[in-house]
C-alpha cells in the first residue's frame, strides 16, 4: 500500500480513537484502559508473521518471544476487561428491581470467601435472571 | 501455500478493525460495556485466524505453543487476580504488549534498507522499551515491591536528556545504515528512559502513567504496523494511541492535573511529596464500640471508602455495615471519589463486587453538598480524596484536586492503619480537628469489630 493511503488511514484511525472515548464517565476509565490496552496485544499479529519467517533458531527465540509476550497482552487483557465488567452488570439493576437486589446482597458474604471465577458466574447467572 | 488471497485477508483485517471502534464504543457505557470488550475478542480472534490463513508461516507449531505458553499463564492471573491488584496487571499487561513491539521491530531490521521504514523501526523500538519499562516500574510501585512516593535525584533532568540525545543519536545511524548493534543499544536506552520517566512520578499519578504507557504501546503497534506493512497493526494501534491520550486527559482532569504537570513536575523539582514529616500532635484516638454508637444512633451516615479498604479486602464487611446500618433506620451513603481505590473508577468495581446497591453508590458532585446533613462521615482507608489541603494548600502535591468535603459532617471518623501519610504522602489536617475520631487498625478488622458493635446497640 502507497504511503499516501497509509497516512489517510492513521489521521481517520485519529479521529476515529478520539471520538469514541470522547463523552465516557469516569466509572468506566479503568475498563477502557484496559479494553484499549488488550486491543493493542494485536501486535501478536506481527509477532506470529516475524516468528513464521525466522530461519536462525536465535531470530526464532526472540520472535517466540515476543509471540508469549503479545498473547499474554492480548488474551489477559481481553479477560481482566470482562471481570471488571462482571462486576458493573451486577450493579445495572433498574431501580424498580430494588426488591429483587435483595437475594444479591444476602449472597455477598458467600461470593466474599471465594472472589476467584466461581462467584463470577454465579452472579452472571443472577444478572441475567434480573434482566426484564 | 496460502488459503486466502489478499482481497479476503484485507476484508478479514478490516473487519476485525471494526470489530475494536465497536469494543471501544461499546466501552463507553456500563450497559453495552462487557459485549463491547466481547466484540473486541472476536475482532481479535478473527485477525489471528487470518494471519495464519494468509501468510505462508514456518515454525507452525512452535507459534502454536508460544501462544499456548502465553493465554496458558496470562489467563489464568487474570480470572484469579484479586480485584485491588487489578491496576497493575493492566500495568504489566501494557508492558509485556510494548515489549513485544520492540522485539518485532528488533527482528524486522536485517528485512529492509528503506530509511522510512527503518524510521518506523526506530520508533517502535525506542517507544515499546520506554512502555515495558517504565510498565514494569509502575507494576513494582503498585504491587508494592518499591516505594510508591516519586524518586528523584539531583542529576535525574541531566540524565533524561543525555539518555534522549544518545537515543536520537543512535536512531540516526540506525536509519542511516541498518546497524543491530545500534538498534541493541537504542533498545536498552528506551529501558533506561522508560525507567527515569516513570520514577519521578508518585502518589496518585501513578495510574495516569499507566494510561500515558497504554496510549504509547499503541503508537508503538501502530509504527509496527507500518514496518511491517500490515495494516490492521497501523488501524488498532493508532486507535488506541488517541483513545488513550484523551483518556489519559480526562484521568487527569479528573484528579485537577495536567499531563505535562504530572510527568515533568518532578523534573522542575516542584514536589513535595513524601518530604512531610509525621508530626506528633494528638489526636482522638477510639474504640470500635465508640464509633458504633457514633454510626448507630445517626440519622444519616456517608462512608468514604478508599484505597486502604481496597488493599484489606474489605468491601464486603463494609456492604454489611451499610446493610446492617439501614436496618436501624439510618440512611447510608457511598460517597464515590473518581480516583479512590488506585485507579478511576476502581471503587466502583469493588462495591459492585459486594453487592452494594447501585442507588447508595453517589458520585463526587451528587453527594459532595449533602455532606452538611450528615451526622457522620465514616472514613475508611482513604486520605487523600478527603484532605482539605488540596483546597488550602497551594504548594501541596495534591492542590487542586477535588476532595470529598467530609469535613462539612458533624463527626468524621477515620479508620485507619496509622498516622501514615496516604499515598501522595502528605499530612492530613482534617485528623487533628476536634469534630474527627480516629479508629486505628486494618481496615477490615475494624469495619468487622465496628459491624459486631453496631449488632449488639
């Protein structure tokens, strides 16, 4: 692609990141940050193209390298976004629901003892129970 | 051999780049939010796909494993972590992401002589090290494994700009030549940078730098992109490269900073953080029955809860007291900080955890005027947000940052570990004022002796 095409992309990519954040409520900067920070674990793309094409074992090892580094961008960032998120639909409940929060509060001291991925989908199960 | 011609492969990355303005997008609002960061998954998904699908790759199985060793370690610390830990596995996640852009960079430069792409090479080489290390000094700094008040030294803006200099200096030979040896070299001042950007920075501006890192890791992606002449990399790195300057900027908005302030504030020597001593005026120190009485016949009670509850996992304890507090009668409040926990937003994240209503959680401006009206203003491990002196004090660290005016309830209560200094290091006047109780421990073991008290009113 001819370098005047390229440049087009990036000055509209501009524009384009800056106007998707540009109104968001300071609840949701930390997911953001973390939701943009996976996105760009895509460099794992060029990781695997560099890791394909390497013929020295040494240049191989580095592009392996960065092949483990970019996943773990990409995949454990795509992963800490959803359990921030978990979270937030627990507390998107409408208020004419108030009374059906209540079962959520009883069950807080269980889903304290084991905050790992268990309680998380117990409560994705009560938070679709609670959409109307 | 190839499975897809170029026109699919360019279909396929355009439709993965959609994929991330939709993740974006969708991240903009708690409701579209977990299907926005779904979407972006899938965008990304389909781009790995179709990479192995267009080019003609060797090593097939050794990339296989790598990002079998990759999702195999970083999944699972992501399902586990706990949730105050979040902010510096974001931080370590963006550095790893940055470091993989420079070693990408690294290994492209025996494949080409063009000067413009070989400036790209230099770009993300020195702009993915300054990510990596100066990610991994403010995961030391988050996790606790050094200070977290700023570190500076007489010599540290001599230092920066010799380090700059050397790093210019060796990127023009590198574009001028191709020299790996140089290349090595730039890498390993970009560390150094990368290390003397971020020391200098402390207190509360630490998650600042983590979106500042963030936003760099993406313009690193995005020259990548153009080395590498793919143009997905080019579309999702500078996508995130301006989405994270203007998050960057609304962060620091919200603590009353500018960027620039807090990146090179230190430099002009302008802190003063960490230089107050503890002084040793008295304070009223109490018991947890005292302030269950305190909590227990109030008509109105706001809880202030912070970074200190965060760390002793004690949201949940404070979901109860709230609870049992309602019980008697009594509204209760959350009073929100933008920045309370250790991030934006993190606050949030964690009472939602435990199950605390959406209605008692108030933000900053709802609740700040109905302080007056509150009988109590029951602190829990947060300092900072709540210290008059960033409206009094015009040389203090945090000035002009917004604060939660606890000190308009008729009794503030502080739980607290000690008379430590929070995290900007500075004094708390609000402590030493008649109408303030301290109650001093871990603030879980105190909210759980507090909640028992309140039972047995």
């Amino acid at each position: 692609m001819d370098g005047m095409s390229l440049l087009t992309i990036t000055v509209l990519a501009v524009f384009v990141g800056f106007e998707v954040v540009s109104k968001v409520s300071s609840t949701l900067h930390t997911p953001l940050m973390s939701g943009a920070n996976a996105i760009h674990g895509i460099i794992l793309v060029g990781a695997i193209i560099v890791a394909g094409q390497a013929a020295d074992p040494w240049v191989l090892a580095v592009a392996l390298l960065a092949v483990v580094l970019a996943t773990a961008n990409l995949v454990g960032g795509f992963v800490v976004t959803d359990r921030m998120l978990e979270m937030f639909r627990g507390r998107q409940r409408p208020p004419s629901n108030v009374g059906a929060g209540s079962p959520g509060s009883t069950g807080s001291p269980g889903s304290g003892g084991s905050p790992g991925s268990g309680g998380g989908t117990t409560r994705d199960a009560a938070a679709k129970e609670r959409r109307p | 051999m190839t499975l897809l011609n170029p026109t699919w492969t360019a279909l396929l990355y355009l439709a993965a780049a959609a994929c991330f303005i939709l993740a974006l997008k969708g991240l903009n609002s708690p409701r579209t939010a977990r299907r926005g960061n779904l979407i972006g998954a899938l965008g990304a998904l389909v781009a790995v796909v179709t990479v192995f699908l267009s080019v003609k790759l060797d090593n097939i199985p050794w990339i296989l494993g790598a990002i079998a060793v990759g999702s195999g370690v970083a999944a699972p610390v992501a399902r586990r972590v706990q949730m105050t830990q979040m902010p510096q596995l974001v931080a370590l996640f963006n550095g790893v992401g940055g470091g993989a852009a420079a070693l990408v960079a690294l290994l492209e430069l025996s494949h080409t002589d063009e000067p413009w792409v070989r400036l790209a090479i230099v770009f993300t080489l020195l702009v993915g090290a300054v990510s990596f290390a100066g990610s991994g000094v403010t995961f030391a700094k988050l996790q606790g494994l050094m200070t977290t008040r700023p570190v500076t030294f007489p010599g540290l803006p001599v230092l920066m700009a010799v380090v700059l200099l050397a790093a210019v200096g060796a990127g023009v030979v590198v574009i001028l030549n191709g020299s790996l040896v140089l290349a090595l070299v730039l890498l390993v001042l970009g560390l150094v940078a990368g290390i003397l950007l971020v020391l200098p920075v402390g207190g509360a501006d630490v998650p600042i730098v983590i979106s500042l890192l963030n936003a760099f890791t993406g313009l690193a992606v995005a020259a990548s992109g153009l080395v590498l002449g793919n143009v997905l990399l080019l579309v999702a790195g500078t996508l995130v490269g301006a989405s994270g300057t203007i998050l960057t900027r609304a962060m620091a908005a919200a603590m009353g900073r500018s960027v620039a302030g807090i990146m090179f504030g230190a430099f002009k020597g302008g802190s003063t953080a960490g230089s107050t001593a503890v002084s040793e005026r008295p304070v009223r120190s109490s018991s947890a029955e005292d302030v269950a009485v305190l909590l227990g016949y109030a008509q109105r009670v706001i809880i202030v809860p912070g970074y200190g509850l965060a760390v002793a996992q004690g949201q949940h304890t404070a979901a109860e007291l709230a609870s049992a507090l309602k019980a008697r009668g009594i509204e209760v409040d959350f009073a929100i900080h933008p920045v309370a926990g250790r991030m934006p937003g993190h606050m949030n994240v964690l009472l939602a955890e435990a199950n605390v209503p959406y209605e008692s959680l108030k933000e900053m401006g709802e609740i700040n005027s109905e302080f007056k009206t509150a009988d109590v203003a029951l602190v829990v491990g947060a300092n900072d947000v709540v210290n008059p002196a960033a409206k009094t004090t015009s040389g203090s660290p945090i000035y002009g940052m917004p604060i939660l005016e606890v000190a308009d309830a008729r009794q503030v209560v502080f739980l607290k570990r000690s008379m430590r200094p929070g995290f900007a290091g500075i004094e708390n006047e609000l402590l030493y004022e008649p109408q303030t109780t301290l109650l001093f421990g871990d603030a879980k073991d105190s909210l759980t002796k507090v909640l028992g008290a309140v039972k047995g009113l």
